[in-house]
C-alpha cells in the first residue's frame, strides 16, 4: 500500500536523501540516462528551492520507504531567464510565457522508483502538487527525448502547447488540464 504526503517548504529537508534516491533510479536509467552527479545537484538546488513561493512537494510511501515524488512552486515574475525558461519563452512568445505561466504551478521533477511504475503512482503524485494550483493554472516542461514522459502528460490530460523545431533542445511546455489558456494553446501540425 502506497500513500502519498504533501510538504510545503523546509519540512522537506528531512527526505532530501531519500529524493536522491529515487531521483538517481529514475533518472540514470534511459531515456534520461543522468550520470550521478545530476542527483546530486537536483538535491543542491532542492535547498533553495524550498525557500521558493507556493513550493509543493508530494511524496509517495511505501511504508517507510520513498518511492517517489513530485516537486512545484509558483512561476515568479517577471519570468526568469536561467535554466530552461529561455526555450519556453521563445516557443510560447514572452506575452503568453508571462500570461500563461507566472503566477501558476511549475511542476519542477516527477520520479518514480523503476519498480512502481505503471501502477498510477506518477499520476497520483502529479494531482498531488497540482489540486490546489491558483486558479486551475498549472504547468511544466519536458524533453521529446521521451515519448514515454510526452504520452504520460496526454493521457493525463495535460495540453502541449509548444512544438520545438528540429533544431531547438526539444523542451516542450505543457499546460495542466484545469489552466485556463489551454484552449488556446497552438496545436500541432
């Protein structure tokens, strides 16, 4: 039997070695193929980021073992420029990247243990984080190096709504099911 607990901000700090572990399984592996260092940096950054507004994250237990876990915060303004948020400004154009994103929840990381996936697990956690997002507005950004991450968000009824070219990194935004512009969105060709 798995449960899931949300944590809101620093009480996180208590399972940032358990998040290593689980984001090392789920993420050395391909398609992601990560190298272990990467954990290491996710569970750096976990430590501002827990300082950030609106920081949500669920985690799934197995008893008392963590088999995954979702992380999100609220998008600040005006819209940042480090890390991949420059690929989704220029898919979506700067209006929409500031209409559509800042103010709402930016799922950050979503990972399951290897052994549970496929069993729903993903998906509860990724309601988790997202239930109480201001207004229904949620979003995130993955690779189209996975079709399996892209076919996950579908199913779970989340709207892509940039299409990179052949030549950009392959960073794709997806709308939550309840954000209000998702009607808007650009759809594929």
């Amino acid at each position: 039997m798995t449960g899931i607990r949300v944590f809101r901000g620093e009480e996180l700090r208590a399972h940032f070695a358990d998040l290593h572990s689980v984001y090392t399984d789920a993420f050395c592996a391909p398609p992601w193929n990560e190298d272990g260092e990467r954990a290491v940096e996710f569970v750096g950054r976990l430590t501002d980021n827990v300082r950030r507004a609106g920081f949500t994250a669920a985690l799934a237990f197995a008893g008392a073992e963590v088999v995954g876990f979702a992380t999100a915060w609220t998008t600040r303004a005006p819209f940042p420029t480090d890390r991949c948020y420059p690929q989704a400004a220029a898919g979506l154009g700067p209006r929409r990247a500031v209409d559509w994103l800042c103010g709402a929840r930016e799922i950050d990381e979503l990972a399951v243990r290897p052994a549970a996936a496929g069993t729903g697990l993903a998906a509860d956690l990724l309601t988790a984080v997202t239930e109480d997002a201001p207004d229904g507005r949620s979003w995130l950004l993955t690779s189209l190096r996975s079709g399996r991450a892209m076919s996950f968000y579908r199913r779970q009824g989340w709207t892509q709504a940039t299409h990179p070219s052949p030549e950009g990194k392959g960073i794709v935004v997806f709308l939550g099911p309840r954000h209000p512009a998702r009607a808007l969105a650009a759809r594929p060709l």
